[in-house]
C-alpha cells in the first residue's frame, strides 16, 4: 500500500477587553503525510511513514513565528473489513526527527533547531473503490516531546515541551493487490 494524508487548517481570533474588540492570533498550518507499507498477514500491515507540517502564528503588532517540523518512522495497521467495500482499521506510528522554528518579534529574529519523538494512535475508515483506491479519514490522538538547548546572551536554557493532539485528517491509499488482499 502507499498514500498520504493532507491537513489544511487557517485560524484567526480576536479578543474583546472591556468592549473593546482587538486582531487576536492568525494561524496557518499545513500538513501532509505519505506512507508506504506492506500486508505481512491478512488484515495487518506494517510501513514506514513521514509527517511533514509547516506552521504560521501572526501575532497583534506584526509578531510572526514560523516552525516546521520533519519527522519519520514506523506504523502499524490492523483493518477490520466492515462490508464489501469498507473497513474500518486502527493506526498506531512513531517519529523521530527535526523541526526548525523562526520567531521574529520587532526587529529581532531566532532560530532554533529541535529534536522530536512522537507516537500515535486511533481508528479510521476506509471506503475502497474496484481499482485498489481506498478514501480514509482517521481521528488519531498524538503525543510529542521536543527538546532543545539554546543560548541568547550568555544565558543558556534547556528546554522540554510535551504536546498533546487530537487530529482528524483525510487521506487516500492505494493497495497494489486491489482490496481483495484487505478482505480476505
């Protein structure tokens, strides 16, 4: 099998104090994630996968971050056929990588460079078409640690930030022995 799954996301607030109303945070993010794997056993497949994500965060005043991360590693499917064109099936992944951060606050610019371990899991659906093409959604919960060291005028910081995510995506497989390998 090999497909990926694509994020799109755009977000913009705004905040009231005492009346008054004010620009809050804009936010853009985009994501995509390809993945390659193969059916070891029926209903079970193991593959390699990569998640890329790039995010935009404007804040009031021109304030801008920017991060980008990288990741990849293994998953693991298990598909439960739930009629002659549908399975439902549960993902679990793990990551290992990078990602890359710009903050830009007034006329001051950072970089940073992070290392991430991240892991995965939750259901999904498949809808299979005849020719092997399969449209999935997933609602997958995410847990990731990133840490970094970084020094900004002779003070040096050790950094840890664990992130929590709940992530509903859409994606499309394409299975190179047609559906009829997922449901038998």
């Amino acid at each position: 099998m090999i497909g990926s799954t694509i994020g799109l996301s755009n977000t913009h607030s705004k905040v009231t104090n005492g009346g008054v109303e004010a620009p809050g945070l804009s936010a853009r993010q985009f994501n995509i994630s390809p993945a390659m794997g193969y059916f070891v056993v029926n209903h079970f497949a193991l593959g390699l996968g990569a998640d890329y994500t790039f995010n935009t965060v404007t804040e009031p005043g021109q304030d801008k971050t920017t991060d980008s991360d990288l990741l990849f590693g293994p998953f693991a499917r298990l598909y439960i056929p739930a009629g002659s064109n549908v399975a439902l099936f549960f993902v679990g992944n793990f990551g290992f990588g990078n990602s890359k951060d710009e903050q830009i606050i007034g006329e001051i610019k950072q970089s940073i460079s992070t290392n991430i371990f991240a892991v995965g899991a939750g259901p999904g659906l498949t809808v299979y078409a005849n020719q092997g093409f399969g449209i999935e959604t997933i609602l997958k919960y995410n847990f990731a640690r990133s840490k970094f060291d970084t020094e900004n005028a002779g003070v040096k910081t050790n950094t840890t930030t664990r992130t929590n995510q709940f992530v509903l995506s859409l994606g499309m497989q394409f299975y190179f022995g047609g559906i009829r390998r997922v449901q038998n």
